[in-house]
C-alpha cells in the first residue's frame, strides 16, 4: 500500500516526509520500508535517516540547495516501492518484577480501572508490543499494542525522579525507561535488562518494526538476571519474526 506523503524543508540539511497523522502499524510499516529503500540506494548526500510515528527526517551531510531535486529523488524511490532486501525483525522477550518494590502506581491503576493487580500484571505481559520508534531518550522504545482496559493518562505532576529499568504506562502506550530521569507516565514495574548500552556496537537491541513481549518475574529472578546483566553475561531471549 502506497500513501500520499507530503515533503518539507526541515532546517537548511533536512527533509521532513509525513504520512497520515495517526498511530497506525500500516504507517510505521511503510515508513521502515521506505527508510530502507533509501539505504539501498545509497545516496552520498544523505547523513542519517530518523523515524517516528508517522514521518521520517532525512538529513543531509550539507544544505539542501534545491530542495524540489532532492524531493523528487526520493519521490521516485517511494513510488518505485520495490526492494529484495528486507530488514529482519525479532521478538524480543523482556522480564519484569511488577513487585510493589516497584510497581508504584499499580495500586493507582488498580482502583482508577477497578481491576486487580495481578491482573493488570497478566494484561500488559500477555500483549505483543511493535516498538514504532525510539526517542525522548536513547534506548527509550515507544510501543503500541497496550490493552485498551490499562491505558491511563500521564501523571499531572512528573516524578523528578524515575529509576532505570522502570515499567510504565502512558496513555495508550508502554515503555521502560532505559535510565534515571524525570517522567511522567505510571510506572508499573522495573526490568533488569538494559536497553541502551554504549559498550555495545548497536547500543540499543531493538529497531523500529521489531516486537516486544514482557514476562513477570519474582523480585529473587529479577535481581539475578541483574547480576548476570552488570556481569554482561545475560542472553536476551529473542526469535526471528517470519
């Protein structure tokens, strides 16, 4: 399926590509697909190609001088939406300790939706999650696919403070924050995996287009994985999406 993009100046080395304005897996489908299109191409000028919901920033390594070539270099590129090589996907399986330790705002969840917390625990980990895009910070997936019964507004005043690893529901979406920072969605629980690691020749392990799937784990498991992750022993489970 082919969507009508609209093309746009983004500063003097960048052009903003938009599809529909909606939270759509179709969409973000095509946007991937198109973002690998580009790559094959392997077009010099082209810096670094960035995804989110419904657009993709293509920079450039110098300005854009004539804006209407460039545009229709990658115009034929979309219309010709052809390619061989495409990229592979996983499923990443992810633990998490939903204890009260950290599961702060469980209890909050609970009474708001009036479902009880080992079952709030069994919706969000039975769900499969496409990771859209990662932003706000490095490592910090944006996933769809949360059961409509847990989706719950943002807090009105963020915590300053919000542990690694944590577990949290913002709106219609889930994430984990990969490190301590302020935020504002309601955390439910903390994973002990890494999610952005500067170590690592690909600091984070997941892309745009793979899945996600969390599994509880009891607080003893949990801080095992933990010493095995700071050992940098632990093996993430995964499989290959056919």
């Amino acid at each position: 399926m082919s969507y009508k993009l609209t093309y746009k100046s983004f500063g003097e080395r960048a052009i903003l590509v938009e599809w529909p304005a909606e939270i759509d897996e179709k969409i973000i489908k095509d946007i991937i697909s198109f973002k690998d299109l580009i790559k094959q191409n392997s077009i010099e000028q082209i810096l670094e190609l960035k995804t989110a919901y419904n657009s993709l920033l293509i920079i450039y390594n110098k300005c854009v001088k004539n804006l209407d070539n460039e545009i229709a270099v990658i115009e034929e590129i979309y219309s010709a939406n052809k390619t061989s090589n495409k990229p592979d996907f996983f499923l990443w399986r992810i633990p998490v300790c939903y204890d009260d330790e950290f599961g702060l705002d469980l209890e909050l969840i609970s009474q708001e939706k009036g479902i009880s917390k080992a079952e709030i625990i069994k919706r969000h980990s039975e769900a499969i999650y496409l990771v859209y895009f990662i932003g706000f910070l490095p490592g910090f997936l944006y996933l769809g696919g949360l059961d409509k019964s847990l989706e719950i507004s943002r807090k009105s005043s963020p915590r300053l403070h919000v542990e690694k690893g944590a577990v949290a529901i913002g709106g219609n979406q889930t994430g984990v924050y990969p490190n301590e920072s302020p935020g504002g969605w309601n955390i439910i629980g903390n994973s002990p995996i890494n999610f952005f690691d500067v170590s690592k020749e690909v600091p984070c392990f997941a892309k745009a287009g793979d899945r996600i799937q969390f599994y509880p784990v009891s607080l003893k498991t949990y801080r095992d994985i933990k010493t095995l992750v700071d050992a940098n022993v632990y093996q993430m489970e995964s499989e290959l999406l056919l």
